[in-house]
C-alpha cells in the first residue's frame, strides 16, 4: 500500500519541488546536542522522548523501530537551535489505515507530548505543524497525549490562530503523585491509616522471615547496569513472562532498555529501585526523570513474595522517595486508566488523551479523518470488550 506521506530515508531538501512532498528526516540521522538543548528547555517534561531514550527505543526496540522525525528550528538568536520536535510514523504504520496522516510514534512510555522550546513554543507548534503539511500530511495524531499541559495549550493557541481547533479522539484520566507534598500525609489520605497499618504489618513478617527490608536506589552508572538485570529477571519472573511480554524476552527491548538506562543515568535522568528482604530482592522499578517530574515507567516484582505486596511496598518507598526530593514536583504513572494498585496510592489525575490536529483550516478531509479513526477505535474497543470476556 503506498504511503500518502513523504516519510523517507533522505533528510528534507528545501530545493524539492512544491507540487511533490518533502520527505522527512529519519529519526536516527538527528543530532543529539541540539535535541538535548531542546529537552533542557521544554516547556512541558516527557522522559520518553528525551533523546537517549527515543534514540534507543528506535534502534532496535519491537515494532517501534525506523521512525522519522518532525524538527521546528529558529535562527531568531543569531544562531540555529531546534525549538520543536516530534517523532512520528505514518498512518498506515500506526493504524494500518492509508490516511494522509503523521501520528506521534510511540517511544515505548505512553506519552508522546512533543518537545517545545519553552521561549517559543507557538513559533514550534507551527514550525511542526508547516513541516508535517510539507510532508503532504492533511493531519497530525498525537497519540497519549498531555490534554491539559502547556504544550496542548501552545498548539491549541496556534490552532486559534490559524482559524481551526484540535478534536479529541479518546481521553482518559490516570494517576499521577503531587510530590510537593508530605509523603505520609499523602498516603494516609490515600490509601487511610488501616491499609497502611496492614502493609506495615506485611512488611513485619516480610523482614522476620527473610531478612531486613531495604529500599535501594540506583543513580550511578557503575550500579544502575546490575540493578537492570535484577528488575529484568523479576520482570520475566512474574505475569508479564507468563504472557511473553516482558522486556528480557525480546531480544530488541532488551538491548533497547539496557542501552537507553545506561546513557540516562550519566545524564541523572534514570534511576532502578529495588526493594529487598534481607538479600533477595523481591521488587523494583524503573524510573525516569525529565525537569521536574519523575516517570514511572515498569514495576516488576517476585510473585513468591505476593502476599506481602512487594510491588505496594516498593511504590510506598518511592512516593517517600520522590516527595523528599525538592527538584521533583508531580510524578506520572503512565499507568493505564484506574490501575488497581497505583490508583489509590497516587490521587492526582493527569488528562491524557489522541488529539487530531488539522493542518489545513476548514480542510473536510480532517472531518473524514477523524471519523475514520473513530470508528476503527470503536471496532477496536469491541473487539477487546471481546477478548476480554473470553479470558474471564
């Protein structure tokens, strides 16, 4: 099937004639200084493009491999810096529908809120916006996106501007922890006293019968390497090896997360925390870290240990962790919508949602788009309702 949109493996050629698209650049072939300028000063956080991260989850990670990119540059300093960027696929790789469409490509974290130069977010949304149309898209899909952040309101300000509005093609709300506060304060009206004194009362017996329970977090690159394995084999230990998800099955995610954990943590963007019962290890989690927020990107635990709620227990000592740290304001779960075991532990919600953005005003081929995607949303959700009940 051909691709309605210029994705290509050449970089964009401005000498390209207007009747023909320009293609755009690879992914692989950007920059990395320039990227983590603008990663330093986004006006809103996602780890999940930072570029040690996405460049990783390109190179070999499963079907999220080979993607192109969407730059905004300026030159209003006197030099060229990069103000805006958005990793993105085409439609028929997202959807397998042949839609004139660039979709954000999913960097493995559900969040794909692109990067915007704080200074001048507008000037990047449209630079975005102009590149993606260049590239003969009619509209641009931001899947898993930030509905209430400050780059949803850039884009929707430049949308204005232009005489057109973003449409929301689904939204959910999921957990999200408000690290300004005091963690047990916190937790006490979260989860209530009762709850929280039956954890203690697990992580008693869990300390007389297999040793004293510590919490460890790794942040140096000689520790975060062996910290990695440890939550790969309890990963793969659990339900997620069970149903051949887990990341130390594939052998591309594996090199993915190994290459993306290692370059984070020399840049302080990455931690592993581990949860041990004297020396076995029972839970741990990886976490990354963007400006102010933390994201809690995969929990993988000892299912041995299940009756002491060993994934809870860590989350506890995580939250204590993170509201103690004074450059730590909100933290994502990055969850899906009401989780059974982050939801009553993290209260705050974040609005996250698909958002269609017309590139053309009072363009009908958008109305005809969305109800496309709409509809192959519903058959999707009906076909998982389905799924769903023959599991049960």
């Amino acid at each position: 099937m051909a691709d309605p949109v210029a994705i290509q493996g050449g970089s964009i050629t401005a000498a390209s004639r207007p009747s023909r698209p320009h293609a755009l650049a690879p992914l692989a072939a950007i920059a990395i200084e320039p990227w983590r300028a603008l990663a330093d000063r986004a006006i809103e956080p996602n780890g999940y493009y930072l570029p040690e991260w996405e460049l990783a989850v390109n190179a070999s990670a499963a079907g999220r491999t080979d993607a192109a990119v969407l730059q905004a540059w300026s030159d209003s300093a006197g030099t060229p810096h990069l103000i805006g960027l958005l990793p993105a696929i085409s439609a028929w790789r997202a959807y397998r529908m042949p839609l004139p469409v660039l979709v954000s490509a999913h960097p493995y974290g559900t969040l794909t809120t692109p990067l915007l130069d704080r200074d001048l977010a507008h000037d990047a949304v449209r630079g975005l916006m102009d590149q993606a149309r260049l590239a003969g898209a009619r509209a641009l899909v931001l899947r898993d996106m930030s509905l209430d952040g400050l780059a949803m309101r850039a884009i929707d300000a430049v949308l204005a501007e232009r005489g057109t509005a973003a449409r929301v093609l689904q939204s959910h709300a999921r957990a999200s922890l408000d690290a300004t506060r005091d963690a047990d304060e916190l937790l006490r009206g979260g989860i209530g006293a009762k709850k929280l004194k039956e954890l203690r009362r697990q992580r008693h017996r869990l300390a007389e019968q297999y040793g004293a329970v510590a919490f460890d977090v790794a942040r140096a690159p000689g520790d975060v390497g062996a910290a990695l394995e440890v939550f790969l084999t309890l990963e793969a230990s659990g339900w997620k090896g069970q149903r051949g998800t887990a990341l130390a099955q594939d052998a591309g995610d594996a090199a993915f997360i190994r290459r993306a954990a290692v370059a984070l943590v020399e840049r302080g963007a990455c931690e592993i925390v581990t949860l041990r019962a004297g020396t076995t290890p029972v839970a741990a989690a990886i976490l990354l870290r963007h400006l102010d927020r933390a994201f809690y990107f995969k929990l993988g635990i000892d299912e041995r240990f299940a009756k002491f709620s060993p994934g809870v227990q860590l989350t506890l000592d995580l939250t204590r962790h993170l509201c103690a740290d004074p450059t730590i304001v909100s933290a994502d779960s990055t969850a899906t919508a009401g989780h059974p075991m982050i939801d009553p532990i993290w209260r705050e919600r974040l609005a996250i949602g698909d958002v269609l953005i017309p590139l053309r005003s009072d363009d009908p081929m958008a109305g005809m788009i969305f109800t496309a995607l709409k509809l192959r949303q519903s058959a999707m959700d009906g076909l998982r309702s389905v799924v769903r009940k023959i599991r049960s």
